[in-house]
C-alpha cells in the first residue's frame, strides 16, 4: 500500500494523536495500520483497543481489518463498542468503589421503574449505583470512568493491557467517555480520531461542541488533517457538494451524481421513493456490474415506516395509470424500543386462543402499559395517564366490574369473537396486529408494530414464532419468543449478509456506507430544511445533511414536494 507523507507520518508518530478529516478520507485505515505497526512490540497478554459507537461501526471495522491485517494480528486487536466495554468494566471492578456486587438494570426494566417512580429518576439511578451497585445505561460510562481515575491499580491494568487505545468518532463522545478517555491517557497513547462537520448528537446529555479543543488541551496530541482526502466517492463530488449543504454555499454546482427529483399530486412521497429506489437499484446495476447497495433515508422514523410499508407490497403509480410498483425487499433498521414494545403486544395476542378471557387480555393490557411507560420516560407526559387508564382497566377485569376503558373493551370483544391462527407467521402477525384498531391507544400501538417487520421467512423472529406454533391453535409464550429474540439481536449482534436496499433514519446511517442513497422528505412532515428554524436548528440540520450525502459512494437522490425549501441558497 502506497502511503502519502501525512500518513507516513502518523505511522511514525510517538505519542497521543489527533486525527481529523470527513467520511472517506481514510481515517480508520490508518490507525488500523498504526494499529499493526504496534503489534510487534505487544507482551501476548496485550492488545490495542478500538472504540466505536455503534455496533455497525465495529462491523465495518472488523471488516476492513480482513484486508489489513493477518488473523493472528486480528485476534490481538479489539474492537468494542463504548458500552460493552465499559459494561465490562463495571462488573468487574464496580464493586470497589461502592462495596456491592455490579448488577445491571435493564433498558426494559429502567423504563418501567421510572415511569412509576415520582421523584427526580437522574438522581435516583446515581443513587442506585452508588449505594446499591444497581447500573442503568447511563450510569455505566460515568462509574468507569471514576474507577479509572480514582483507582489506580485498576487504571495501570487496563492501560498494560491496552497501551495503544484508538477512539473513533471522538467528537461524539460525552463527558463520562472523555473522562474514561483521558485516565487511559495517563498510561496508554491515545489516537483520537474526529470530524468536526460530522457532529450530529449535539441533543445527547454531555455531548460538548468544543471535545476536540478539549483534547488538545488535555492531551496535547500530534495533529494531523486529512480533510481534503476522498477515499469513498474519490472524482464523484459528492463530499464537496456535502461541504456546500453544510455551509450553505450555492457556488459549488451540483454534480452529476447527485439528482433531484420532485414529487406532487397524485404522487405520494411514499410512491415516489419506491420508484426511485427501483431505477436506482437497476441503474447501478449496470454501472458497478454487481448487485449494489441502496439505503433509503428519512429524517424521521415515521416516514421510514410508511415508505417500508409502501415498498412491501405492489403498489400502483398513479401519476402513470396501470403502472405498478413490485415490492422491494429491503431491510429496516429501526429505533427498536417503541417498536419492540409495541411488537410484544401483538405478540401477546398470539397467545389468546389457549388462554383464560382474564387472563390473556390483562397479558395483553400490561404489555400496552408497557409501550406506554417506554413514551412517558421518553418524555411523553401524556402517556402517564394512557398508563393509569390501562392499569384502572386491569384492577377492573381482575375484580369482574364494568370496564370503562376503550382500549379494553375493544380487546375484550375481540377476545370473545374468537381470534384463528393457521401456523403461519407472517400471516397469524398480520392478524393478531388487525385487532389493535378501535381506541386511539390501540391505534398507535398498530402503526408502531409495523417497524417489527415479519417480512422474509429466513427473519429470526419467523424461525423463533413458528417453533412456538402449537400446532393447532396459538403461539406458546409468544412475546417471550419475541423479546428473546430481540435481545439477542442486541446482545450478540449478528452479522448477516446486508439486502440491497436498506431503510433507516438519516441519524442511524451514521458510520454507513452505500452504493447509491435515496433522500426523502415528506410533504408535510420530516422536512430536511425549513425557513422558519432558527440558526441552531438549521445548522444541525445541514450537518444531518452531510452525514447523509457522505453515505454514498456513487450516487444521490433527493426526493423532495415541488415546494420544498431549497438545500443551498
């Protein structure tokens, strides 16, 4: 490999770095060479240390490690997420900061407990871990990093394992990270890895705007600016026209590869993406000579809901009559928690044909309480008396009075209508999710469980419902079926041959790389600009842009109503 002199440079470079540039330019490559290069001089017990935010971001990682390094090197570099690394951590040596066994609270669990606790939740999980060892997902990078600072014998041993620590995205990381970061430091070098334009979680607790010159304070690290390299669409223009959007420069023309295409009625945003997607997809094709690989974006998750639901089934395309749209198959990434929630609740009805009335509705009715505890932790307040009314309706059922709840009654006649399965699970999902219209809390429940995708027989979650089939009637302990599966999903983080087409919040396809990216706006909703924001708003809206732009390697499409707000000018 033909390396310039910045990165021969960084290759011989002693001490912490700081190493900027934006999507493409070749950051992660050269620290995993830099990674190599100190391999030799590692003890067997030692490693170096790679920390990303995502568990896709390690993927991509592990994969450009294939190419780069030998198996035997592999084995001593790890790739971990924050999380499990500082979850690790704090199990093994919370304990002597506090006295009590580590324990976690799960995400589940914490929503549950906080929507029914009263006072100040922040304060109380401080108080949980600092007294009884108990660990919610916030309290973990904070805890690790007070061991490693306070504990020294703790802090030498991780740096000896681990002399040569490497934090991707480091512009991202919170105050508990940076603080976890910067006891490493006092042992470890530190190669920091950022982009300035690519910080997009400015609404995350802790996340600061001025990390990096907190580095370069703190640390004082060899600096190094690889911004004007283009490793992922090198001649495309697509960074360049990213860097525009970003700041709004109406100079720099638009290239070729990137396309606007307008929408306005009868054409639906939903059909118009499809349409795209398909020419798209057909269109790369023949340019790369291979199967190539779309993501649709949106800024919001409910448009990426209705464009997975319109890209499901055949659709017509009405502004050409007799034209029909053939479903695309296509993987959704989604924000699981609502969506899982909601999907333990269809789940729960799968149960009903072999359970008592009572019984199989209060089932029903505790995991809709649930979803709703998921919302008012979210920062819904109205979802607490959506909870108070469903928990009125169980101590009802329970007592054999009148029901008043909406909700319950609808499930309750639904109950003793009788509910038929067949055995197949795409279809028996399909039927159990059909009861949940007739009240406002049963409806929104429907529309999030679309985002739980029973789509291609070879899903996990098909696989796990149709081992639970009992053969004549119902799904044996369905919504545990479902809720193992998911964290499994979460817990190992499997890796599976990626479908052409992806769909995903523009937020989740940070760290991504595709083909082709389609960009889409609804009419009325999930716009990508509006005139009336303010200048914050604005400015974090035109960096969302450029990470979106940035995912492609060939080719972007908008497609945006014939009045939206211009990108640039």
């Amino acid at each position: 490999m033909e390396l310039d002199e910045p990165r021969q440079k960084i290759l011989a470079a002693e001490g912490h770095l700081l190493i900027e540039g934006g999507p493409g330019c070749g950051k992660t490559t050269v620290a995993l060479l830099k990674a190599r290069n100190r391999l030799d001089s590692l003890e067997p017990e030692q490693r170096v240390l790679f920390l990303s935010f995502s568990r896709a971001a390690v993927r991509q990682i592990a994969d450009r490690m294939q190419g780069l390094l030998t198996r035997a090197a592999r084995r001593q570099l790890e790739v971990r997420t924050f999380h499990s690394f500082f979850l690790e951590l704090v199990r093994a040596h919370g304990p002597l900061l506090n006295g009590h066994p580590s324990a976690m609270i799960t995400p589940e669990r914490e929503r549950q407990l906080k929507a029914d606790f009263d006072g100040d939740w922040t304060a109380e999980t401080h108080r949980l871990a600092r007294e009884e060892g108990l660990y919610v997902f916030d309290r973990l990078a904070g805890t690790a990093a007070r061991v490693l600072t306070r504990i020294a014998a703790v802090r030498d041993l991780y740096s000896n394992t681990y002399p040569l620590v490497i934090v991707d995205e480091f512009q991202d990381t919170n105050d508990d990270q940076w603080q976890a970061v910067r006891a490493l430091s006092q042992a470890s070098t530190i190669v920091c890895l950022a982009d300035p334009d690519q910080r997009i979680f400015d609404h995350i607790e802790g996340v600061d705007e001025k990390r990096i010159e907190h580095v370069v304070e703190a640390l004082a690290p060899e600096r190094f600016d690889l911004s004007k390299d283009n490793h992922r669409s090198p001649g495309g223009g697509l960074l360049d026209y990213a860097n525009a959007v970003l700041r709004n420069d109406p100079t720099f023309p638009k290239p070729a590869n990137v396309h606007d295409i307008r929408y306005g009625y009868p054409t639906t945003c939903e059909a118009q993406v499809h349409l795209v997607t398909l020419r798209l997809t057909k269109l790369l094709e023949q340019q790369l000579g291979r199967t190539p690989t779309i993501a649709v974006l949106a800024p919001v998750n409910a448009l990426v809901a209705r464009l997975s639901d319109h890209m499901s089934a055949e659709k017509p395309y009405l502004s050409r009559p007799g034209m029909v749209l053939p479903t695309i198959d296509h993987e959704l990434n989604w924000d699981p928690d609502l969506s899982a929630a909601a999907g333990y609740v269809v789940a729960s009805i799968m149960e009903w044909p072999t359970m008592p009335r009572a019984e199989a509705v209060i089932d029903t009715l505790n995991a809709a309480a649930d979803y709703y505890r998921i919302k008012f932790t979210g920062g819904v307040i109205g979802a607490r008396a959506t909870i108070t009314t469903i928990e009125r309706a169980i101590t009802a059922i329970q007592a054999g009075q009148t029901v008043r709840s909406r909700a319950a009654g609808v499930l309750l006649a639904a109950f003793d209508a009788g509910v038929e399965f067949i055995g197949d699970p795409v279809a028996d999902w399909q039927t159990a999710r059909a009861h949940l219209h007739g009240a406002t809390e049963l409806e929104e429940l429907f529309h999030s469980a679309r985002l739980l995708r029973l789509f291609r027989a070879t899903d996990a979650l098909v696989w796990a419902l149709t081992a639970a089939w009992d053969g004549t009637a119902a799904y044996v302990a369905a919504a545990q079926v479902i809720r193992t599966v998911l964290a499994n999903e979460v817990l190992e983080a499997a890796v599976s041959e990626p479908r052409t087409v992806s769909l995903m919040s523009m937020h989740k396809s940070k760290g991504k790389e595709f083909d082709g990216v389609v960009i889409a706006e609804a009419q009325h909703y999930g716009h990508l600009l509006e005139p009336g924001w303010d200048d914050s708003r604005v400015q974090s809206a035109r960096r969302l842009l450029r990470v979106a732009i940035t995912r492609a390697r060939t080719a972007v499409v908008f497609v945006r109503h014939q009045g939206a707000h211009p990108l640039v000018g």
